[in-house]
C-alpha cells in the first residue's frame, strides 16, 4: 500500500513508519519537525528509517492546505494514518491557540483531502484525555466524552466529531484511537518516562503529581502500533477504539521500576494534582480485541526494562 503518515517523525509514527515500511508498505511522512521538544530526537528518528528505500519524506505543515494538496496529488495515497498534533494536556491550559491551529484545523485539512482524493481509510489519533473527569473504570467506548477537562481533550473528542460528520456528509471512512499513556524508545522527552529517568540519572528531583497516588494504563509504543496498523489493514465505516495495556498502576509503582531499573533512588518533589490532570485511566479494550484483534503482548516491567536500556546507549551511558 502506498501510505501517508502525518507526524511520522514523531513517538508513534516513527515506530508505526518503521513497521510498515519493513512489511513492504510505500510510506511518505508528513511532518512540520516543530521545537515543542529538540528537534535532534525527531530527526533520529527518521535517520533510523532512512535505510529503506520506499520512504519519502516532507518537511510540511498540516496547516497548510496548499502544500497538502501538492503532497496529496502526486503521491495517490491509498491510506492515511493522521498522528500529527500538538500533544500534552499541561501545555493546552498554557498555549489554547496552537492545540486549536495543528489539533483541529490541521485535522480538518487532512479529512478535506482524504475527499478530495477519494481515500479508502483514514486512521487518526484520539486520545484518553477524552474521558475527562469520568470516574467509572474502565474507561469504554460508550462512555460519554462530553466534558473534556483540558483543551487538549476537547481537540482531540472535536476530531472524533469531524469523523463523524465527514462520514455522514461525504461517506469517509475512519478509524479514531484512544491511546492511553504511551512510552518506550524513543519516546517524547516531555513524558514522566523520559524526565524521570534523566533526573534520577542525574540525582535531581523530579516532581511527582497527586503524590505519586495517580493510576495510569501505560501502554508500550509497539503495542499502540500494532494496533495502528490492524485499524490501517481493517476498515470500518466510522469507529472509535480504546488502545491500552488493560492493566493499571500508580505512579508510585512506575518510578520504583524506574529506580530500579537505573539503579538509584529518586529524589521526590511531592505535589498536587494538576490542572486538567486526572486521578486514573483505565483501558476497556475487549472492542479492539474483538475488532482489530488488538492484544497488548509487552508489561509495565518489561517496557520500563527496554526503555532504559535504549536511553542509556542513546545518551552513550555506560552501565
């Protein structure tokens, strides 16, 4: 298949890129290499994807029509799989205006494209934020999202309703993902994972939310890709799916594998819930499974464990 991936230089789409591109699939990447974190990271990324040859990629915004509509005209893309976006809930309260600009009105663009040039299937990235402040655990699917407590939550439930809309109107078909709190290599330096690794490294604090007494389903990058790639390969009329470990575990209990893992104790700096944070996410995935046959394979021990072993030779620290 011939496939576009926006934010491919990005956690997700360079692992989702990766994989497809092993497979045989044609992949063109679509990504505006923006400063929100060092831009070195991104383009490592891709340095690791360079060695095949069915890659091409394009230094471009999602924001900018014109420019897609080139991109889209000359490579006839069968599928689209949207992970580009302007991610954290934290940074939304801060900077509304960008998480409006590349969340909603960048989404719009690619949902106008994949008309435009008749798409067979659009997968896009959701997000557990969605869930907001609901307290029923798991999270499902027939939840109802209709008070997001970031704006971030808020762009990413307004893609679900656009997919929504454009299905009815135009009859596109698309797949929107629930991803719940990814990590592994690679992973965004702005991540719990990748800060609290450094700073214990470093024997600096780090700041540990609601006193470490968050739950989270921490849901490692290959798994979320795989399930990425069965809502590429499956194409429903207009679904959305939770993608997540299904298995929950306090913050508290993620920096002792940390600690572990890197051999010294953190140094904690205890504070409060954040705003537009939430207490716990919890994955109901028996949709996906049932679905897109999704079954998460790698456990919280095991990904922290490939984590670190990656950040120290990324880095070039020795054990």
């Amino acid at each position: 298949m011939n496939i576009l991936i926006t934010g491919g230089a990005g956690f997700i789409g360079s692992h989702v890129a990766s994989i497809l591109l092993k497979r045989g699939d044609s992949i063109v990447i679509v990504d505006n290499f923006n400063t929100y974190y060092d831009v070195k990271l991104k383009r490592d990324r891709i340095k690791q994807l360079k060695k095949y040859k069915n890659l091409e990629v394009y230094k471009a915004d999602i924001t900018d029509l014109k420019s897609l509509d080139l991109i889209f005209k000359k490579h006839k893309f069968d599928k689209v799989c949207h992970l580009a976006a302007q991610a954290g809930v934290r940074d939304s309260i801060d900077h509304p205006i960008k998480y409006e600009m590349w969340n909603c009105l960048g989404t719009l663009h690619i949902m106008e494209m994949c008309v435009k040039y008749k798409i067979k299937n659009l997968v896009y990235a959701s997000s557990s934020s969605v869930y907001g402040g609901n307290t029923k655990v798991p999270f499902s699917e027939t939840d109802d999202v209709s008070k997001p407590i970031s704006l971030y939550a808020a762009t990413k439930k307004s893609n679900e309703l656009y997919a929504h809309v454009y299905n009815k109107i135009h009859g596109l078909k698309s797949t929107g993902l629930r991803f719940f709190t990814v990590y592994g290599p690679f992973g965004r330096p702005d991540m719990a994972l990748f800060k609290f690794t450094k700073n214990i490294m470093e024997g600096k604090k780090i700041d540990v939310y609601n006193k470490g007494n968050m739950k989270r389903d921490f849901t490692y990058v290959d798994d979320i890709a795989a399930g990425v790639i069965a809502s590429l390969d499956k194409i429903h009329n207009c679904e959305v799916f939770n993608l997540g470990n299904n298995r929950t575990v306090t913050l508290k209990y993620f920096i002792s594998e940390i600690e572990k893992n890197v051999g010294k104790k953190a140094k904690k700096n205890l504070m409060p819930m954040q705003p537009g944070d939430v207490p716990a996410t919890s994955a109901d995935i028996r949709k996906a499974k049932k679905m897109l046959g999704f079954k998460p394979k790698t456990n919280i021990e095991e990904g922290i464990k490939n984590f670190i072993k990656w950040y120290k030779e990324y880095h070039g620290i020795k054990s």
